[in-house]
C-alpha cells in the first residue's frame, strides 16, 4: 500500500494519541506536569518498540530519548521535539479541545504536540509492520524549548553530533511548509553607574546614568540591519532614584536578531565594544549568544531539495519558509548537521487562543516522515 494511503487509514491513531498529549497540560515551568506528561510519552514510546532513557533534569521537566534499531550500522536519524509548551495549567478550561471540521483546537497542539504524535505514531506503526530503515533512529524529547532550551542544549548538541540527519517536528507553516530558516537571537543588559546630586542644589556634581543610556540606546539601535534580516531592539528600561535627584543607575536589555553567522559577529564585537560617552561613567555589558542563527545556506539548500523530491514523489509538494522565531534545530543547524524544521502538523494560532491543527496534514506529514526514514541518502556514509 502506497504510505499516505497508509497513514490515511491509521489517522484515527494519530489523533486519539494527539488528545492525549493535548490533556496532559505541560507548561514549562511545571516541572512536576511536564513528567507526568513525560511518563505517558515514555509508555508510548516503549509501547512503538522503543528502548527509553530518561535524562533528569532539576529545573525543568525529564529529557527523554528513544532509540529504534540501535545496533543497526549507518549513521543514525533525529527525531526531536519539545514536551513543555507555553500553556499555563488550568487553560484547557477555557480552551478545551474541540473539534470543528478538519480543525483541532486545544492549547499546545500545534506547537507541538502534533509533532510528537507523528514521531510515536509513525514509528510504532513502521516498527510493527517492518518498515523501519536498516539503521538507528533516535528521537529526543526535550522539555524547556519555550524558554530557549537552556536545560537541553548541551544533550541536544552531544546526541546531534553522532546524526546524519535531524528532523525537528516544529508545526510546518501555515501553508504546510518547512522550515529553512530561523534567525538566532542573543541578549545583553546594559548596566550603568553614575553619580548622585539634586538636580537643583548642586546637578553638576553628579553624572547622569540615563542620560548616558539615552546616547548608548541611539547608538545600539543604530545598529539595525532589516535589509540583512538583522533587528536590534531595546524594549525593556529601568533607571533613577527620583525626579530631583541626578539619575545614578540605569539599565536596559537589547535583544537582537539575526539570519547568519557573519551578522551575530559583527552585533557581538560592537556591544561587547561599548564605551561611555559622559565621563566618569561606569558601563558593563553582560549576556550572549541565546540561539544561533540556523542559515540557509548550501548545506540547508541541498537537504531541502531532498525533501522536495521525496515529497513530490509522494504526492505532497513541499515548499519552505524563514521563521524568525528560533527552536532547538537552531542548534543542531549551526553544528553543521543536516537539520530540517517544521515537520509537524499544519495549523495556526501557535501561543494564540485559536490554536489548532488540520487534522488531514497528519497523514501527509506521517507519510513524509517514512519516506525520508526509508530513503535519504545520506552524503558522508
Ligand atoms: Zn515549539
């Protein structure tokens, strides 16, 4: 049988898992939810003929990772997604699943618990009627993604470095395609020190804090690129004591964005390089890289285009897309790791109450995901 008739006829499976997953309210601050959820998926997982492990983590949900065939030679396939969603406990109250027509509501469902039903499902069901590849398929469940990943990335990366492939079940656009592009992001706090003094008394004994974040800020943000898909922008300020007094603290965050490597260097030396202007001031810079960018380069094109052909021989064109939202492919992608994203279910309203999915992508997404098990070929094997 052809797979996305297949995957058709087992999309009723799909889907009562996906509820689920869907019930099991997981936001990423919960840890005590996102485990129990974590010990569903981790029966179900078992149950597709998995072998799982657990990666505990303190502050934030367990880290699960199933293998399928491990002993088997060639360089092993990632499967990866995220438990933990944005959702606080409590919302399925107001936002509950429902179903109109070929649309499935409920909070997380799209970002991403479609994913993580299609991994489950799509390799139970190969692992039961023989259609698993003839080499390793991992799959990672990571469970601080909607905070930047900062409990998962150095597992992440450390399981990544031995993939011929990564496959992120991030939801696909809305109009299902992947994605090819997500800007990273890094984030500083600018701190600066001053001098008190009344304003009225004796203002030129002291040295003015905000308004040498006022000159920092015009230059910072001068910095903006659109044209290279580069934003910088400060949008969160603090400073001062009171309306009389010479300002001696201020602070503000600078959050910037960007599509390539070359762009992330070029921010990072200028705000690392930051000098007073007013003398007598004090300035630090603290933060960092937070994701890198995932580039669309030649590595990315040629990935691509393989995915293109195998969805065209399925009858599932495939087309892609930039994000400018980042994920945990942003990783694998800046290793140099074959990385695709935006493998999950079509919908839209991603952290928006219309959240949903269209239940008929599944098949479509299920299908894709076995042809690329059964038939990538692999560029350094
Ligand atoms: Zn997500």
């Amino acid at each position: 049988m052809k797979l996305l008739d297949f995957f058709r006829e087992h999309n009723d499976e799909i889907i009562d898992l996906l509820k689920e997953l869907v019930i099991r309210e997981s936001p990423t601050m919960d840890k005590h939810a996102v485990d129990e959820l974590g010990k569903f998926v981790f029966e179900q997982l078992q149950a597709s003929g998995a072998q799982v492990d657990i990666f505990p983590r303190r502050e934030a949900g367990d880290i699960l990772y199933a293998s399928w065939n491990s002993n088997a030679p060639g360089k092993p396939i990632l499967l990866m997604g995220h438990l933990d969603t944005v959702w606080p406990i409590g919302t399925l109250v107001n936002m509950p699943l429902w179903q109109s027509g070929a649309r499935l509501y409920g909070p997380g469902i799209l970002d991403m618990k479609a994913g993580i039903a299609l991994i489950i499902k799509v390799m139970g069901l190969l692992h039961l009627h023989g259609g698993l590849p003839r080499r390793p398929v991992w799959a990672l469940f990571t469970t601080d993604e909607e905070r930047g990943s900062i409990q998962a990335r150095e597992l992440v990366e450390k399981v990544a470095a031995n993939a011929g492939l990564v496959l992120v079940f991030e939801p696909a656009t809305q109009g299902e395609m992947v994605k090819t592009s997500r800007r990273g992001t890094a984030r500083y706090t600018v701190t600066i020190e001053g001098l008190p003094a009344h304003s009225g008394e004796e203002p030129e004994k002291g040295i003015n804090a905000i308004h040498e974040a006022a000159y920092q800020i015009l230059r910072i943000i001068s910095w903006d690129a659109p044209d290279k898909g580069t934003s910088v922008a400060v949008n969160l300020i603090s400073g001062g004591t009171a309306q009389n007094i010479i300002a001696p603290h201020a602070e503000f965050t600078v959050d910037m964005r960007f599509t390539n490597q070359p762009e992330c260097e070029r921010l990072v030396a200028l705000i690392n390089d930051l000098t007073p202007v007013i003398k007598g001031i004090r300035l630090s810079v603290k933060g960092g890289i937070w994701r890198p960018p995932m580039e669309r380069n030649d590595r990315m094109m040629r990935t691509f285009d393989q995915l293109a052909r195998l969805a065209g021989t399925l009858g599932v064109p495939v087309g892609e897309e930039l994000t400018g939202a980042g994920s945990d492919a942003n990783f694998t992608a800046a290793m140099g790791i074959p990385t695709l994203d935006g493998l999950g279910a079509r919908g839209d309203g991603m952290h928006a109450e219309h959240e949903h999915i269209i239940t008929t992508s599944l098949p479509r997404r299920a299908a894709l995901l076995a042809s690329v098990l059964q038939n990538w070929v692999f560029e350094e094997e």
